[in-house]
C-alpha cells in the first residue's frame, strides 16, 4: 500500500504543516509576545523530532514488516534539516543579526549553542550527500558509513536541547531516551548480523577442533 505515489505526497504535506503554521501565526501576527524566543522553539522542536522519526524508521520497517516505510526515510530527513536550518537562521538573523563574529563568540563561550552549532554542522553532510548522484559516486557502503552521522547528530541535539532548559529536564531526557533506544537497537541489530556471519567460521574452526 505504501508503495503508492501519493503516501509520498500525504508525508510531504504532513512534514509541511509545521511551517505552514509558523507562517500563518505570523502572517494573523498571532507570535506571541516574543517572536524570536517563539520561532526558535518551534522550529528546534519540530527539527528534533523530525530527528527521531528518521532514525525510527529502520526499526520500525523490521517491528511492522513494512519495508517500503523506506521511501520517506530521505524526505523526512531532509525536513529535519529544514528545520535546523530555519532554526539556526532565525538565531543568526534575529538574534545575532549576521553579526558572524558574535556568532563564533557565541558558538565559543556557550556550551548549548556549540552542541546545538555541532548538530547542524553533522547534518550539513547528510543532506548535501541525500541525492542518488552521491550514493552512486560514493557507493552504498561508504554513503551508509556517512549516513550513520545521523546518530551523532541526533545525541548531540539532545544534549543541546538538555544544556539549554533551566529546570525542567522531561522533554530532552524523553527525546534522549528516544535516541537511546534507537541507537541500542541498531548496535543489537549489528552485533546480530555480525554475530551470524561468523557463525559458519567459528563452526569450521570447532568441527576442525573435533577431526
Ligand atoms: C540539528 C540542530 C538543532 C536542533 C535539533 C535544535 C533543537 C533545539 C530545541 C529542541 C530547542 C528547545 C526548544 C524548546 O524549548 O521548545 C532549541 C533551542 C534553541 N536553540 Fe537549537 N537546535 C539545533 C541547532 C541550533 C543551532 C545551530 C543554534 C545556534 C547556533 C541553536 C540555538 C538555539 C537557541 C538560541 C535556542 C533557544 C534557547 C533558549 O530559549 O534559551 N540551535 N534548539
């Protein structure tokens, strides 16, 4: 059922709508009474959770037995970054004013703001590399290797997200909780495969043993 075009349409509007949204508070003047602090929440939010769906999507093709959950795995990737990417020129812009020496002072002096600039900076690659043109110059094992940044990225947003809240840790120990789960999954899944590939070796070496 997945394979039908138009899932790739109803995902797209879906991974849309948050912006859709920014852009209708902002065009009624509904951004409360401080705009900036509002943006980069919103944007942050919806950038590390658009994180976390991507990263769910390996495991959850193999828990529902829906391969083709793969088709949106690159889209909602991509909206991710969007996210990140309007997130940190909402800081630039409105905050820093493209004062860029204010920036790497920032990026410097304020732990957050260096694992929240580390988090863009790990994406960068992912979605320059995101085309079939790349996975073709590089080959499938060495774009998967790349790809795999997206851990990295996904533990440092968390970080970000826990560095920056005064007092009420839930929401970034919920998404690190998240991340964690996802990251074990994939470790068991790679010890599993591993583990199986060696299996015939370590029988050659026991029948060996046994002659
Ligand atoms: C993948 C990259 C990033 C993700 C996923 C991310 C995520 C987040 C999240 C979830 C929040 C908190 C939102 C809330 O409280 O509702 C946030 C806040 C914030 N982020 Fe990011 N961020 C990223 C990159 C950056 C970068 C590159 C910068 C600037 C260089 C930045 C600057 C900020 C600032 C200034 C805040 C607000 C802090 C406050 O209100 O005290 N972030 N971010």
């Amino acid at each position: 059922m997945l394979r039908h075009g138009w899932w790739k349409v109803v995902v797209f509007l879906l991974c849309l709508g948050p912006v859709g949204y920014l852009g209708w508070r902002f065009y009624t003047e509904d951004l409360t009474a401080n705009p900036l602090e509002y943006i980069t929440h919103f944007t942050g939010d919806w950038s590390i959770r658009l994180i976390c769906v991507t990263l769910a999507i390996t495991p959850l093709r193999k828990l529902l037995h829906a391969p083709d959950l793969i088709r949106f795995r690159r889209m909602i990737g991509l909206y991710a970054f969007f996210y990140a990417s309007l997130h940190f020129l909402t800081y630039l812009w409105l905050d820093r004013l493209f004062d860029f020496q204010d920036l790497a002072k920032d990026i410097a002096k304020r732990p957050f703001i260096t694992a929240g600039f580390a988090a863009f900076v790990l994406m960068l690659p992912l979605a320059v590399t995101s085309t079939r043109g790349w996975i073709r110059r590089m080959g499938g094992k060495r774009w998967q290797a790349l790809h795999r940044l997206v851990y990295g990225a996904g533990i440092v947003a968390v970080v970000h997200y826990y560095w920056l809240v005064k007092s009420d840790v839930r929401l970034p120990l919920l998404y690190g909780g998240i991340v964690g789960v996802l990251l074990l999954y994939r470790a068991v899944a790679w010890m599993r495969a591993r583990f199986r590939s060696t299996r015939p070796a370590i029988a050659e070496v026991v029948r060996d043993r046994m002659a």
